[in-house]
C-alpha cells in the first residue's frame, strides 16, 4: 500500500491506541509525547499515521479531497469494503454535501432551539431528584437518562423507549461494552428494524419529530432516502446524539468537581447575569472531555502532512483528543480546566465538511443543564473512584460518583 519510506520505529509511542486499556486509564501523557516528538507517527503493526497535532487535525479534516471518509473513519475499518455507507461520516463531498443537504432541515437552529422547553422539563425532572450532601453515580442518575430522554423527543418515540435505546447505542460503540460479538450484532440489528418501522409508521402518519422529518425528505429530483440511507441516518443520530452528549455532561462536570473554585465562580458569574460565562463553560466542557477521541480518513493521493510525506491510501488517524491539549493553540493551561476558556478553538465537533451536525442540540442541552444545576447547588465534588470506558472511539465515563453541595 505505501511507497513512502517509513520513520524507524524506535520506541513506538502509537502502540498503546491498539489496547482499550489504555483509554480506561489516563491517555493523555502520552499524546503530549505523541505532539512533542512524533507529531505524524507510523503504526507499523496495523498500518496507519497518527495526527496529534492541532494544525494536522485541521488539514485533514478540512482537505476532503486529499483525505477520504469513504475507506473507513475507524482503525479496525482498514480494508472494509462497504455496499453502502453505514453513516453519514463515512461519505465524501458531492454525497456527503446532498445526504446533509436533505437532513440539515431537521437540525436547524430554529427548530432545535424550539425544543428548549422540552429539555429543561426533562433536565428539572432529573436534576430535582439530586440531594445536597448525598453521593451519586453522576453517569446512571444525570448523564445516561438525560440525553437519551431529549433522543426520544425528538425522534417522537414513547418515553419508556429510552432504556432500550441505551443499550442499542452501547452495543455499537467499540470498546464501549465486554458484551460479546453476536449479542452486540442482534442488538444492532433490532436497532435498525426498530427505526426503520417507525420511519414507516411516520410516512402514513406524520408527526412532529425527526423521523417524520426525514421519512418525508426528498432531494431536488423528488427522490425520498432509501431504507439504507433512512437506517444510516437514523442510527447516528441515536447513537452519536446521546453518546457524545452524555460524555460531554460526565466528563465536563468532572472537570469542575477536579478544578477548585470554578464552580464556585462559575455559579457567582451566573447569577449576576452572565450568559457569556455558560456559553464558556460548555465549550470548555466540549473541548476538555472531547467525547469524540478520534475519527480516521484515509489520503487519496501522495501529499505531505506536517513535515511528513503521506502515500496515497495510507490511513491517517486524527486524534481530537490530543488536538484539543495542543500547547500550539491552547498556550500552557490545554492540559488544564479552566471554565473561563477563551478563544477556544477545539475540535469537539470535528472540523469543515464533517462539523457535527447536532452541535446546537448538544450545547443546548449543556447550557441547560449548568443552569439547573447552578440554580440548586453551590459545590461539586467527586466521590469516589471514576470508571472509564475502554473505547478508542468515544471518551466514555461508566460511572463516577459526585456528591452536590447545597447553595
């Protein structure tokens, strides 16, 4: 596959990305190593680079035509050949431009930010049950029901469905679960046989949801999207839309509980009116948890990426994880919580062509939720020992106990 001579091995710094163990622990060490002496490494045992650099991440997300989504946006993709896209990311400009030309509709700042009532009930609903000086599993009782429960709203889907979309999403995340292959298929299977039902149910009787939104789309030509592509969107949005969101509320609120005194000055800022301050604080959550670690793409012609010459198919591995403690971009403090963060140029939600499409209904969903919270306590503080899933592709939290001090 490549022609360009290879850097020697030496101590291989890209190893530890091929073992979930080392995403349960603390990864960051060693990305900082990866931006310091190996910028653009070589996998040699699988066979692709590793981007860990601000800079490089950027290019390769913003150069679709230099760096492909189509080959595969993950490692253990390399070499899969797929009959159709199984999500949106794994597709390219002019496909990826007309596949989120048809379902930006449904995600448009208007429409997301009408469900604002909605969430804050569903947020008030969770948040009410918390008590001041009482221990917590923040992932169980805040972070997994909330997101999932603003999915099924939007997706117009019985409330008691929420339960089972949990166990749907987890089931399709590498690393996520020690569930075995063939549970993990049937469940991913049930999945899309559920949805594409619903989506069916919605083109007889429509309704004020997504899946109505989409059951209904058509391009220019009149063309509807097909069973395929209705699956493809669908999963992702009901996996990446409460993944990464639970992710972003578990870990940015673990970042307060382990910076002193930002909550407090957060909550200080809050009352005295400042929407600026929360505007902020969720980007710092974003960037500081990037619930995304990394996503792939793969280079369709020979180019150089930093200083380093990249063949034409040789896979690149952009780390946003990395990217988002960059010193090059963040100064000194991108390995530290700072609530007050600003500018703040992270790639939580990727970078160019593929910029998450959910970004609004996430950060919405963070404000209110600091909001809720801010308005009943005064303090956070971690618990006891947090558990981190084993997943390369998202930062996950299993659990992490947080006890809330009272106002």
């Amino acid at each position: 596959m490549a022609t360009t001579p290879h850097p020697p091995t030496g101590e291989d710094l890209t190893s530890p990305l091929l073992d979930p163990d080392f995403y349960a622990g603390d990864p960051y060490p060693l990305y900082a190593r990866l931006r310091s002496e190996s910028p653009v490494a070589w996998n040699g045992t699988v066979g692709f680079w590793v981007a860990s650099r601000h800079a490089d991440v950027t290019t390769v997300s913003r150069e679709t035509d230099t760096f492909c989504s189509s080959k595969g946006i993950m490692v253990f993709e390399i070499g899969t050949e797929y009959p159709t896209p199984p999500t949106m990311m794994h597709t390219d400009p002019p496909d990826h431009t007309r596949y989120r030309g048809l379902v930006q509709p449904g995600f448009r700042p208007t429409f997301i930010r009408g469900l604002e009532d909605s969430v804050r009930a569903r947020t008030t609903a969770l948040v009410d049950r918390l008590e001041a000086g009482v221990p917590v599993d923040l992932v169980a009782d805040l972070a997994v029901p909330l997101p999932l429960q603003v999915i099924s709203d939007l997706l117009g889907v019985p409330e008691d469905e929420w339960a089972r979309f949990f166990r749907w999403s987890e089931a399709v995340i590498p690393g996520a679960t020690d569930w075995p292959e063939d549970e993990r298929m049937a469940l991913s299977g049930e999945m899309v046989g559920y949805l594409l039902a619903a989506a069916a149910d919605r083109r007889a009787r429509p309704g004020d949801d997504i899946i109505s939104e989409l059951a209904a789309v058509t391009s220019e030509e009149g063309e509807g999207l097909s069973d395929d592509e209705l699956a493809m969107f669908l999963v992702q949005l009901l996996v990446a839309g409460n993944e990464t969101t639970r992710n972003m509320m578990s870990g940015g609120l673990l970042g307060f509980a382990g910076s002193p005194g930002s909550w407090e000055s957060l909550r200080r800022q809050h009352l005295a009116g400042s929407p600026r301050a929360l505007t902020l604080a969720v980007e710092e959550m974003l960037r500081w948890t990037t619930p995304v670690v990394a996503f792939m793409r793969t280079a369709t012609r020979d180019t150089v990426l930093g200083d380093q010459a990249i063949s034409g198919g040789e896979p690149v591995l952009m780390l946003y994880a990395s990217a988002n403690r960059d010193e090059a971009v963040f100064g000194p403090t991108g390995g530290v919580f700072d609530a007050a963060r600003h500018p703040n140029p992270h790639l939580a939600f990727g970078f160019g062509a593929h910029f998450c499409i959910g970004a609004v209904l996430a950060r919405l969903e963070g404000r209110i939720l600091l909001e809720e919270l801010l308005a009943r306590f005064g303090s956070l503080e971690s618990a006891g020992p947090v558990v981190r899933s084993g997943s390369p592709i998202i930062a996950g939290v299993r659990s992490a106990p947080m006890v809330f001090g009272a106002a």
